[in-house]
C-alpha cells in the first residue's frame, strides 16, 4: 500500500508550505536585507548601506530610552505575573487543606479561576481602551475611588513619572489570570500521595511550596518564564493605545519604535526594519537565557 | 457574593467528593482559609470591577459618568448602544471581523491539520527541515516581518482587502498549529491506521473518516486557540487593512472610537462600544470555559 503516500503527501503539504513561504518566510528573509539598506518609504530606490542603520541606532537615544523601559518590563513583568499566579494557583488548589482531609482547594476554586481568566479571552485592544478610562483623571474608576476616601488624585497616564508603570501593571493583570490556570492545571496532575506523605511528615504550607510544589512545577515555570519574557519586549498594543509612548517618550518601547519609524510620521523601513532584526536578537537571547537560567534536573513522577 | 457561595462545582471538586467535609477540622483552619480567601477576592475584584464598571457605564450618560465614576445610571439608556452599533458601526465592524475570523479559521485548520498529519505519520525527504521551517516560525517576533510584509500583500494586490486578511493570520497561524497538531497526531495508535491501510482503505480516505475524527479533542483546542488569537489580532489589520473603513475589523473599530471619544467627549458611547465587543466573547468563554481554558493553556504545557 505504500505507492500512494506521495500524492497526499504532496496535496498537503504544498499548499501550506507555499502560503507559509510567501507570507511568514519571505518577509522574515527581506527584513534582514532591508535592514542594510536606506530605504525611505514607498520609492523604489533602496540602496545598501551596509550595517550603517545599526551603527545609527547605537546613537540613537529614542532607541535606548525605548529599550530602558522594555528592560524594566523584562525585569518586573514575569516576577511579579509568576509570583502571584503561584501564589493564587496554590491558594485555589490547596489552600483548603484539613486535618486528615489531605490537600484540597479552597471554596469557590472553579469560580475564581473563570473570573481570574477574563482577560485572558479579552483583545489586548480593549484592555487598553479600558484601563485608559479606568486611570482617567476625572472621570476615571481610579481617582473616582481614591476621592471617594480622601485621597489626592495623581493624573496617572499623563503624568511621566507614573504612565510607563500604570500600564506594565496592566500587563500584569492581564497575563496573571492565564498563568493562575496554567499552574493550577500543573498542580492538579501532581500525585496527591506526595503530599500526603509530606503532610504526615509535618511539613508546613510554606515549605510544602517552596520544597514540593514548585521544584515538581519547574518545567511550566521555565515555559512561562520564556513566555512571558517575550511578551515584556512586545507590549506594543497597551502602550501604544494608552499613551503612545509618552508623555514626553516616558513610557516608549522598541516594538511602538520600530512601528512609528516605518509608518509613523516617517517611512524609514530601512532603519525600521534594522529596529526589527535588533529585537528579533534579543527575543532570541532572552528565550535562550531563561531557558539556560532555568535548567534544572527534571523530576519526573512514575 | 456569588463568588463565595458557589460550591466548587468542577475540577477540585473531584478531590473534595473522595474527602468528607468534616465540620470540626474545617474550624481549626478558618484562621488560614480567612487569610486565603481575602487574597483570592481581592484579585477577583480587581478583575471583575473593572469590567462591571464598563458595563455600568455604558448605560450611564456623559454627565453622570463624569460626575460620578461610581454612581449607577439614573435609567437604562441603551440608545448609548444603538449610537455605538450605527454611528460608530460597532455593529459592521463586529460582522466583518466573523466574515475573516471564519475565512482563516478555516484555512488555519485545514492547512495545519494536513501538514501536521503527514509530519506525523509519513516518512519522507525533507520531512526534519520542512517541520523545522514551520516551527521555527514560533521564535520569530511579528515586527521584524512588517515592513516586507506590506509590500508582499501590496504586490500581491491583496492590500486592504479580507483575502490577504485572511491569508496572511493562516499563515501567521501555522507555526503553532503545526507544531501542536503534530505532536497531538503522534500520540494517536498507529494500529487503527495500519488495519484501515490494509483493509484498502486509501490515503486520503484514512485521513478523512479514521484521523480526523480520531483527532476530534486536539482540533477543538486548537481551534479555540487560533480563534481568540485571530479575533483579537490587531497589528497585523492596523498595517495590512489601512484606508477604506468600511472594511475594518473590530479592533480597528474600537480604536477608531476611541479617538473619535477623545474629540466630541462621548464616553457612554466608547463604554457601549467596549462592552458590546466584550459581552459576546465573554458568554461563549463562560460558557465552554473549561474547553477554552484547556485550549489556551494546552499548548504551553506540552
């Protein structure tokens, strides 16, 4: 029966592999060879300039500034989205735990892990629009409430101390959701009799965590680590819809950057796209450094 | 509140049934379990009154919202809806974004099922380099394919039109698609295959009647996976769907509404706009929560 594979082989395979060519391969290879050349927009003339546009951005401070601010995302996003969703994870799947009744959830688990998801199916677009309200100095939910008990009402986004963190806290409510799940469905396929055993041995809820829980969750950890790492250098949609990067270039980052040089007010796709192959390294070596700082020895329960 | 009340009704559940609520051993933990439970409500309120103040709002008039952030509305103003659903075209917006979810939620399907089933299950030339071309496309950050990307859409006449939409989130599906379908074919038995092979049943005919079906729970997942990442895309429209706004899709529509909130100060519009694109996705994710949560969350623990 083996002379017919070929024609189904072929059948489905070329058909994904042209669409996947022509639109994810071939512009990921252009973007490399524009980012040598000085092409300015939608003439045709494009000429090789060699590695000036990335000797450019080693001056260009807009560039740093927008890197700084990727690096605090990088630095507080997956440590604080992972500690609480641990934290929360734990809570859901075994703060309950009585006397010989084992380890349990606590009341209500499934209703907290649908209302913690919510963000997770929401666009990112209308998380924005939303916080952008919710953080509005007037009319906003914020300053509405810290009015309400006395407090002064700081102008949160449109003030260039506080927008950039306003919304990476955003981008910590929506990702902590996900991973809440993600660590509970992890917890949940850890055998019970393990912490049966440490619970016999009288092991507190804190070391059960640090000692039990989270050395047999590493793997997901590690993922989510890469994850959200990749996510702390995107951020474009928040900022861009919640501030645009400012006031005053404040909350600025590499992916609202590369898109306001290429079709902004500019259409620099050259040096847009030397942007582009800059981040596409440090996507690259951020994955490869968590994967490499998270090594561990798996465990593996049989 | 609901939240407290609801009995664990799934997943935990499953625990709790094995375990026999003990009444007296409950009380020595409620110290603990009152500590838990602060935390886990404090995290569900931020995530639920944000939203709940969206919807409130919506209802609300431009005085009263301003007015009081908190205040409930003096009457149930759904002309704030009709205003956003015509005026703001909320309403054709959402259509088009169904018309090219379900174009490329199908393409993605088809494509990816067929090119992750001959990964899987046949051998050929090519196979190692033709999976890692199509995997590789997982590590690559969406930016650094812009630029060309416009022009690939523009030379292919497809700028500003549902087609190119729709072919360019297939495309951009595959990578992950490909990847988690074929390691979902391989854990299916090969012996149905190899008994339907040599009763004579055909290539094509196997795939169709014996491995599609076969395949039913990680199809779902998948699809609900690509279904949220295409309905909330929003960069790649916002670069290949510029221009002509009666062919924008929902994202488009609500930043455009935004905008147009900034000028004429029509918040009870922008807050219908954001509830009514938010209502329908968050029925569906109540609904089938536990399919959507898998789904998401699936592919990260593989």
């Amino acid at each position: 029966m083996r002379h017919g594979k070929y024609p189904l082989i072929v059948t489905f395979l070329v058909p994904p592999l042209l669409l996947y060519l022509v639109f994810v391969v071939s512009p990921y290879l252009q973007a490399f060879q524009i980012s040598t050349t000085d092409w300015l927009g939608y003439s045709a003339e494009a000429d090789p300039v060699g590695l000036a546009n990335f000797e450019a951005l080693l001056h260009d401070g807009r560039v740093w500034n927008a890197l700084k601010n990727n690096a605090w995302l990088l630095a507080v996003v997956p440590v604080l989205t992972i500690g609480l969703g641990l934290f929360f994870a734990t809570m859901l799947n075994m703060g309950g735990r009585k006397g010989r009744a084992g380890v349990t959830g606590v009341r209500g688990t499934a209703v907290y892990r649908m209302v913690y998801f919510f963000p997770q199916v929401l666009s990112v677009v209308i998380i924005a629009l939303l916080w952008k309200e919710v953080y509005h100095p007037n009319s906003g939910l914020l300053n509405g409430t810290l009015r309400a008990v006395g407090l002064p009402a700081p102008t949160w986004l449109g003030d260039p101390r506080t927008a950039f963190w306003c919304v990476l806290a955003v981008m910590v409510w929506a990702n902590v959701g996900f991973y809440v799940v993600l660590f509970g469905a992890a917890m949940s396929a850890i055998p019970r009799d393990i912490y049966e055993a440490v619970l016999l041995d009288g092991a507190s809820r804190w070391t059960t965590l640090r000692r039990v829980t989270i050395p047999l969750l590493w793997d997901t950890v590690q993922v989510a680590w890469i994850y959200l790492a990749i996510a702390a250098l995107d951020g474009f949609i928040l900022i861009q819809q919640m501030t645009n990067g400012g006031p005053n270039f404040s909350s600025d980052v590499i992916g609202l950057r590369m898109y306001e040089t290429a079709f902004g007010s500019e259409s620099k796709f050259g040096y847009a796209s030397a942007i582009g192959v800059v981040l596409f390294f440090l996507t690259l070596s951020v994955a490869v450094l968590a994967l490499r700082a998270a090594r561990r020895d798996r465990i593996e329960y049989s | 509140m609901t939240i407290l009340d609801k009995p664990a009704s799934e997943g935990a559940a499953a625990d709790e049934r094995r375990v026999p609520r003990d009444r007296a051993l409950r009380g020595e933990s409620g110290a603990a379990n009152v500590f838990s439970h602060g935390f886990l409500l404090l995290w569900g309120l931020l995530t639920v009154l944000p939203l709940l103040w969206m919807f409130i709002s919506s209802f609300k008039s431009d005085v009263e919202i301003l007015a009081d952030p908190w205040g409930l509305p003096g009457a149930l103003r759904f002309e704030n809806w009709a205003r956003a659903w015509t005026e703001a075209h909320i309403g054709r917006y959402f259509l088009n974004s169904a018309i090219v979810v379900a174009g490329s939620l199908t393409l993605t399907m088809l494509l990816g099922a067929a090119a992750a089933y001959v990964f899987a299950r046949y051998e050929f030339r090519g196979r190692q380099i033709a999976y890692y071309l199509f995997v590789g496309g997982m590590m690559f950050p969406v930016f650094l394919a812009l630029v060309p990307l416009f022009f690939v859409v523009r030379n292919a006449g497809l700028f500003g039109t549902w087609t190119g939409l729709i072919l360019v989130y297939a495309a951009y599906s595959l990578p992950f698609t490909v990847f988690f379908l074929t390691a979902f074919f391989r854990t299916l038995p090969t012996t149905v295959a190899e008994a339907a092979l040599i009763d004579g049943c055909g290539h094509f005919r196997l795939f169709f009647r014996v491995m599609l079906p076969m395949a039913r729970p990680g199809m779902i997942s998948i699809a609900i996976f690509n279904f949220l990442s295409q309905w909330n895309q929003f960069i790649l429209p916002q670069v290949l769907m510029q221009g002509d706004d009666s062919k924008w899709v929902l994202a488009q529509g609500l930043t455009a509404l935004a905008v147009s909130q900034g000028y004429q100060g029509d918040y009870s519009g922008l807050f219908a706009g954001l509830t009514i694109a938010t209502l329908p996705v968050l029925v569906v994710y109540v609904i089938f929560q536990r399919q959507v949560q898998s789904g998401l969350t699936a592919g990260q623990l593989k």
